[in-house]
C-alpha cells in the first residue's frame, strides 16, 4: 500500500499545457478574491488529453489536487456510534443452498429484506475461489501500474470500443470530478475479441467474468424466488444479459477531504456485483446516513438497480451510494453490471411487473424502456439525483 508523499513518486513526463492549468487550493483562495476567472473546461480538457489519469497526475508529484477534483458541500461524516451500535451491510451466506431447502429458505428471506431495505448486502460462500477474486485484483492494479506509454494507448472516451481506459466516465459534465482511473469491459452481448484485452490482465477478466457472470444467474434465481415469482423470471428476460466491468483504481489522494473516489449515485441496471480489496471506503446512504461498507475478504457486494427497483414497484430498491478518497491506496475494486443497454436492443416496452401488482402493491412507475432510462442517466451525469424520477407516475 502507498501512502500519498510517501513512496518516491517518478516525475513522470507530464504534459506542460496541464501543469500550467493546475489550479490549487491556494491559487483558488486567491481567485476566489478576485471574483474568479477560472476556467474549469480548459483545465478539464487539459487534464483528460493527457490521457494518463489521476494515476498520472499523482506520478508527476503533485501534493495539491487541481480545483477540478474539489467537491463542494462535501459531507464525509459517518455518524460515530459505537460500535454494538454500528449499523452494517447484511451478509448472506450462499453454503448450501442448491442443496439444501430450509438454508435456502433462510437466505431468501435476507435477500428479501435486504433488498427492501438497504439495496444492499453482502454475498460469502458464492462459488468463486479467493485466489480468483485475489488475481483479478492484482490484474487490474498491473493495467493501472504498468508503463504509462502503453496504459495511455487504452485511453479512450469512444463509445465503439469494448475496452475503455478513462478518468471519469462523465468528466465534460459532472459539477466535479472524482479521484479515481477505471478500465471498463463491455462483455456481453457482443464481447470484444480476447485480443483487445490488455495482455497484463487478459487471462484473468476473462476467468472472472465468466465466474461472476454464472454467479448473476444464481442471483437472479434467488431474486425471482424473493419476489415469489418463478425461479427462471428474470433470467428469462432478454434485458438482464448483458454486462460490463468497471475495474477502478483509486489512487492515494493528497487532500482526500476535498474530493470524493465516487460521487454519490445509484447504478443503472438491474444488479451489481462488486469486488473491493481491503482498503475500505465504500458507503452506502441508508436510512439517512452514511453506512460504511467494511471488506469482508473473499466476499462479494450486491446491490440492486434502477432498473429493478421500476420492474419490482420498489420491492427492491436502488439506493446511493459513494465512495471516500483516502490518503492511502490504491484501493482498486471491480463493479458488474448487468443489463443489456445496448440502445438498439434496449427499446422494447418495460414497467412493474405484473404478477407484483395489487391493490396494496399499485403501480408506481409508468412503462417506459431502457433506453429512455439510461439515455436520462447518462444526459444528467453523477449529479446525485435518481434516473428514475421522471418515470415516477
Ligand atoms: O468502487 C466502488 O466500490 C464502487 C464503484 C461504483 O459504485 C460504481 O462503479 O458504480
């Protein structure tokens, strides 16, 4: 693990027009004096060609993090309560279940709750061997971490290309950016040829998302029998299968205090599976509070979509979520999403499902299709605000 100033950071060959654009906390008290001139898109934009990320920005040396990454209102407390008061993430364990019908029941009924409540939990005893999660977490930091010539050959912001290399998916548009590089493979339904995977962690992307991939349909399973509807429901539709991976790289951050690794938002999907390693950081907003999500090794996260939480009318709930910089890190984590949003697949008509309606269970959201709701998601950027409100009747 790096402490920030700690380790003898290389001065990477940084680009010169950047440097010039990197405003500090000192530089913005001074601008804030004069009635500010700055220019956030110039420095956005100069930062992004470096093509380097974060990663690179903390490899040049710097101690102060540009005005670019400032968040304002920034509220990083956790209520401090101790700890036999400490409010945490169900963990569910999955030992058995195949097999065995009241271990089965068991866990049904904390999905069930889980999913109502907190969106939440966390899964052990999934089926995925620790060394596999360990590799695939190695694999990425090797992407982030290797020559920054060739890291910075992956960097691209073209929706076409199935591997992507980027600092911040909605950089141009959101109020501020986030700490954080990621490497996202968009894998199903068209996967990229194993070719355009970077060599340092193509094996195992490969072994992990096929693992996690046959952990969803578990999942799915159990959500469908959660809901009290036929095991294979939601497997059955065409809209769950599609995934992603976003393998993000946090590195250790100057002035965490005024920065988040992830703005606060819910996902767009109808799940996510997430891998952290142990570093920590993740929070999820329940009952008005911020929840630390402690790493439990060899576990994996669950949480619920948008679009899950409008297929079951709020029976399962898509909630927000962050994650705090740290002074320390890298902390990498791998998040898969699963839903088909592909825009060309993704018009067919979707709303509450049906069997879940009732006269106590009305319908609360209008039918729409996926494509409308992620076309809202990513038009309004990580601004904090749900994608589902204007499909709220
Ligand atoms: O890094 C994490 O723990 C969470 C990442 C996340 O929320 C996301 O990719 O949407």
């Amino acid at each position: 693990m790096n402490t920030v100033g700690a380790s003898s950071q290389k001065k990477a060959a940084f680009s010169a027009s950047f440097s010039m654009m990197n405003t500090t906390t000192n530089q913005l008290e001074l601008e804030t004096c004069k009635d500010s001139t700055y220019d956030r898109m110039a420095e956005v934009k100069a930062f992004d060609e470096t093509k380097l990320g974060v990663k690179g920005l903390l490899d040049s040396g710097l101690t102060k993090i540009p005005r670019m990454f400032h968040h304002a209102k920034l509220e990083h407390h956790t209520e401090n309560k101790p700890c036999d008061l400490k409010l945490s993430v169900p963990i569910i364990d999955l030992k058995d279940i195949a097999t065995n019908s009241s271990l089965r029941d068991e866990a049904l009924d904390k999905i069930r709750r889980a999913c109502k409540e907190w969106g939440f939990f966390q899964v052990v005893n999934h089926g995925i061997g620790v060394e596999v999660l360990d590799e695939m977490i190695c694999g990425i930091r090797r992407f982030h971490e290797q020559d920054a010539e060739v890291r910075k050959s992956f960097y691209t912001r073209d929706f076409n290309k199935k591997v992507r290399y980027f600092c911040n998916g909605t950089l141009f548009r959101d109020p501020a950016a986030n700490w954080k590089d990621t490497l996202a493979f968009f894998l199903s339904p068209q996967p990229p040829n194993p070719e355009e995977i970077p060599a340092v962690c193509r094996d195992i992307v490969i072994e992990y998302s096929e693992k996690v991939r046959a952990l969803s349909f578990t999942i799915f399973e159990l959500f469908s029998e959660a809901l009290g509807l036929h095991s294979s429901y939601l497997n059955e539709l065409d809209s769950v299968h599609g995934q992603f991976l976003l393998c993000h790289y946090y590195p250790p951050c100057p002035e965490p205090e005024l920065t988040l690794g992830t703005s606060n938002h819910t996902d767009i999907n109808f799940m996510t599976i997430l891998l952290q390693d142990q570093i920590g950081g993740l929070q999820v907003l329940h009952e008005n509070q911020w929840v630390d999500v402690d790493p439990v090794r060899g576990s994996l996260v669950v949480n619920i979509g948008d679009i899950l939480q409008l297929l079951t009318n709020d029976m399962f709930v898509s909630v927000y979520h962050r994650v705090l910089s740290k002074d320390i890190g890298p902390r990498i984590s791998v998040a898969s999403f699963f839903a088909n949003l592909d825009p060309l697949s993704s018009t067919k008509i979707i709303g509450p499902i049906k069997e879940l309606l009732s006269e106590d269970n009305p319908r609360i959201y209008r039918d729409t299709t996926i494509k409308d709701v992620t076309a809202h998601y990513f038009e309004k950027g990580l601004d904090g605000n749900s994608s589902l409100h204007p499909f709220r009747l």
